[in-house]
C-alpha cells in the first residue's frame, strides 16, 4: 500500500517546539519532492515548507522563517520538519505530501500531489 504516513504532533505551549515526521512505506521517497502543508478550521490549507528531492532546495511560508527547518533523510524515507518557538497561530492540521515538481511550485499549489498523508495535529495553546 502506497502511503505518507504523519507522526510527532501534540499539544504543547507557546514557544516550545516539536518534530514532525512524514513517513513513505510502499514506495521510495527519493523522486519526489515533499511539502508540508497545514489547515486551520475555516481555513485554506497552505504550503508552510517544501524540500526538492535532493534536499538541496527549500522553501519555507514567510510566517515561519526562523523558526520551523525542514529536512530529509532518504535512506529512512522520511521527512521532517522541526517547529520551534510555536505560537498559537500554527495551530493546524499538519499534511506531508509528495509530489514532482519544484519546491516553489509545490508550496504554492497543494493541488494535484502524487500523494498525501493523512495529517497530525498540532496544537499551541497555554
């Protein structure tokens, strides 16, 4: 079965941090760019950060910069994004999804990917 499948979210408190994973079982994640997507209630959802399939590229939404990194490890077909100083605006439903195109295109458009987890939340909140 071929699938993205999230873990790491949980509710934490202002400026503390967490580590997301997205992990592929069924197929290789090497080909594909990844992004990580999130939505809040009566929200679109939006690209936050994506990572070209060499991990040479990525980008990141202007209201994380600084503080949210994503990362690659292929050999464990697996991405990452590790969110730092969370404020109560990231609060969301957070989705990885695979796709083949350019980061900035990718994070952009979340329509039309290959593929998509189902999403973990993630809560900031004293």
């Amino acid at each position: 079965q071929l699938q993205l499948v999230e873990s790491g979210g949980g509710l934490v408190q202002p400026g503390e941090s967490l580590r997301l994973s997205c992990a592929a079982s069924g197929f290789t994640l090497d080909y594909y760019a990844i992004g990580w997507f999130r939505q809040a209630p009566g929200k679109e959802r939006e690209g936050v950060s994506c990572i070209s399939s060499s991990g040479g590229s990525t980008v990141y939404v202007d209201s994380v910069k600084g503080r949210f990194t994503i990362s690659r490890d292929n050999a464990k077909n697996t991405v990452y994004l590790q969110m730092n100083s969370l404020k109560p605006e990231d609060t969301a439903v957070y989705y990885c999804a695979a796709g083949r195109r350019t980061v900035q295109a990718m994070c952009a458009e979340y329509r039309g990917m290959d593929y998509w987890g189902k999403g973990t939340l993630v809560t900031v909140s004293s």
